[in-house]
C-alpha cells in the first residue's frame, strides 16, 4: 500500500508542477487544470517519493513538481510495474501505459546534476475511473500484470 504525498499541476506546458492540496481526476482526460492532460496515454504522471529522496542525498534540489510530476507517492516502486498495472484511490483508477520517457530537451535538473530521473523512474497512466484526490489518502495496486 502506497500514500500520496504531493499531487502536483501547472496549467501550461513547459513549467514545473506546483503543489496542490487536492485535484480532481477526470476519467479519460487526467487532473483538471492541468496542461499535460487530455486524450492520450500519458494523462498523468506519477513518480516514487522514495526515488526523489534518493536523487536529493545526492545533492539534487528538487522540489515536488520539478519533474513534471502529477502524483508523488511513497511505498510504490512505479518504474517496477508493468504497464497495465492498476491503481486505486478511494474510487479513482489507474492504469499504467508508460513506464519512463524520452527527454528531447535537457531540463534544469539534468543540466545541474547530469540526470534526471524523470526519463527512467517516472511512469504515466490513464484515469479510467476519476473523483478527488488529496495528499494523505492511500494508493494501492490493485492488479499487476
């Protein structure tokens, strides 16, 4: 069992994510207000608290947000799930369709440390069941492929 610990939006493309207490999920489309939403496979983006706490020890500056994340979540190793795995919050559910991705342009992280761990910890889902989120409420995997 995983718990949420940041849920993060931006309203447009090309900015980090601000901290949000709650968001609304919106089934088919990914967080209202969110730029990176829409009807595709990448509706969300979700990476581990514990990776973040890892990239930090390392001298990182890395606020919750700066990856473009949506959804930050200790006790889940994301980039260790398949895609098709589910996710569930309260009634809201996940589908993983993506784990890590390209990235086209070097980001401010990257050009700091040399990395990012973005392209190879973060994964994306699909909302196939919306409703509200907030920080604190639990994220479980509820099937894994």
């Amino acid at each position: 069992m995983g718990e949420i610990v940041a849920i993060c939006i931006s309203g447009r493309k090309g900015t980090a994510k601000k901290p949000v207490e709650s968001a609304l999920l919106i089934e088919g489309h990914g967080f209202e207000n969110d730029a990176h939403a829409g009807n595709w496979h990448r509706q969300v983006s979700l990476i581990a608290l514990e990776r973040i706490e890892d990239f930090r020890s390392r001298g990182a500056t890395a606020p919750f947000g700066c990856f473009g994340e949506n959804l930050v979540a200790r006790g889940i190793d994301f980039a260790a799930l398949p895609p098709g795995t589910r996710l569930a919050c309260g009634k809201v559910l996940l589908e993983l369709t993506q784990i890590g991705k390209e990235c086209h342009t070097r980001c401010r992280i990257f050009h700091s440390m040399g990395e990012c761990i973005m392209p190879t910890q973060g994964v994306f889902a699909k909302v196939l069941r919306g409703g509200r989120v907030r920080t604190g409420d639990s994220l479980d995997v509820v099937t894994a492929c």
